[in-house]
C-alpha cells in the first residue's frame, strides 16, 4: 500500500498510537524545539499533517498555518481536528512532491517519520528547498535504521529478516503494507547543512515495545530521564526511535548522489 490509499480505520489506528504515552513524550520534546522556531509572523508548511497531531500545539502559540498530507482520509480527519480547535489553516490534499505553494515558506516541518514514507530522498529534499525561503529550516523528525531496544528484540527472536531490511536495505515493510525507508544524518547533508540534532528513544523502547511489553514500561520508567539527558549528546550513528534535525538549505547546491 501506498500512503495515499490510506483507510479510516488506519487513521484511527494512527489516532490511537498518539495517545501512547511514549509518542506524546516525544512530541512534547519536538515542541519545545519547534517552539524556538516559530512565531505569528512566519509562513509555515507541516508537510504529511496526519490527522492534525501538531494542530493543538499551532493553536497554543496562535499561530496560521498550511497543511497538506497526500492522503483523502488524513485530510478529512485534520479538517474536523482543526475546526474542533479552531485553528486558522490551509488544509489541502498534495504530496510534497506535486505541491505548488503561493509563496516561500519560513519554516517547513515533516514531524513524526513523514520523510520515511518518502522512498526518493533527494527528490523531497529538492522539492523542499524549492518552497522554502533561502534563510528558512526544514525540521525533519526521521526514524533511523537503528533502535537499540528493536535492535536488540529482533536478535534475541532471531528475526533475521527484520534486521536484514532495517540494518542493511534500510528499510521496512509494516502491517498496514506502507514501506518506511530509514535514514541518518548523511543522507540530509547533500542538499542541507545540519544546524541541531536531538535523538529521542536511544536507550529506551519504542512506543509499540512500550504498548506490548510490562518489561519495557518498567524499563522507561526507570531510564527516561537519564535517556533523556544522554540520548541529546550521542553521536548519530547511535540513533533513537526518532531523531529531529533542524536543516538551512546549503548555499551551494552540491550535486545529488
Ligand atoms: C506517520 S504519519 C505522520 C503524521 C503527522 N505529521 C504526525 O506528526 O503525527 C505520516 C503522514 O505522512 C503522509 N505522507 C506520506 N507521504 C507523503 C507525501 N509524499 N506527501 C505528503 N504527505 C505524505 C501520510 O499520508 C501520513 O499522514
């Protein structure tokens, strides 16, 4: 399946994942850094809305926005999320790639692992830079291919397939049949610099692991401070569940890969 063909009930499904506890401690970690970036008088994008996950916290700081998502039924869902709110946005269906804005944007924002239903890296970040203001971020919260907890759960099954495709191909088939394609700060440096990084989830389990298992909500119980005191500092390669990199287009466009 493709994220277009997304059903009803896989929104709710996906509405029901952002209630985890685990999902809504990392996105209180985003906002704060959103926080710094944002402000009335700028032109924001959230590229791959949702179902409007992010549209409370817009609300929070009065700020319009426009929003776009390439599926029929995430739109529906994030209409009715901001007319509950009563949030001043531009809620359009478009993928990124066939998006033709009216004007540049300050601040571009792919949260919650948009960048990993996107399957050609390169092109999405041109088509980014193409729609965004040359002195704008791009905040982009991506899954890297390595999570220690899932690392360490699929070798202790020996599900050697799940580590072949995460570890090696880079990528991941999930239930509802849409692929993510993992990736790590290298792969953003071609067509922009990397001004922040923070890593969230290092060294404890992932929302889904933190659902299923009572060992890994004892586990965060005791690690989430010190995870998140160390995940901030710990070089890329050590990855999280996701990752959050603030981007500023490089001045010189380097050649694609
Ligand atoms: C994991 S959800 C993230 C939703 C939201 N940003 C959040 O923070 O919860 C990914 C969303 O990206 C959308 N999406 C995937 N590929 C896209 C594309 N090429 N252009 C626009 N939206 C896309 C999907 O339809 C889905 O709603």
């Amino acid at each position: 399946m493709v994220p277009a063909e997304i059903s009803d009930s896989d929104v709710r499904e996906y509405q029901d994942f952002l209630k985890n506890p685990l999902v809504e401690y990392q996105r209180s970690m985003i906002h704060e850094l959103l926080r710094s970036f944002l402000n009335r008088n700028k032109k924001i994008l959230d590229v791959g809305c949702g179902p409007g996950a992010d549209f409370d916290f817009y609300k929070s700081l009065s700020l319009e926005i426009d929003a776009i998502d390439i599926s029929r039924e995430m739109i529906l869902a994030a209409r009715r999320q901001a007319q509950r709110l009563g949030l001043r946005a531009r809620i359009a269906r478009s993928s990124l790639q066939d998006f033709v804005p009216d004007a540049l944007y300050d601040t571009i924002i792919l949260n919650f692992g948009v960048i990993n239903e996107m399957e050609n890296l390169t092109e999405s970040l041109k088509k980014i830079r193409t729609i965004l203001k040359p002195d704008g971020y791009a905040i982009i919260i991506s899954r890297p291919s390595f999570h220690l907890f899932s690392f360490l759960t699929d070798l202790v099954k020996l599900r050697i397939n799940n580590l072949r495709q995460r570890m090696s191909q880079k990528q991941f088939e999930l239930q509802n049949g849409i692929k993510l394609h993992y990736y790590n700060e290298k792969d953003f440096k071609n067509e922009f610099s990397i001004m922040h990084r923070e890593n969230y989830c290092s060294f404890i389990p992932s929302p889904e692991q933190y659902k299923n298992s009572a060992f890994a909500r004892i586990w965060t119980k005791m690690f989430i401070s010190p995870d998140q005191k160390y995940s901030a500092k710990i070089p890329d390669k050590f990855g999280g569940d996701f990752v959050c990199y603030v981007l500023k287009a490089n001045r010189q466009q380097t050649k694609s890969k």
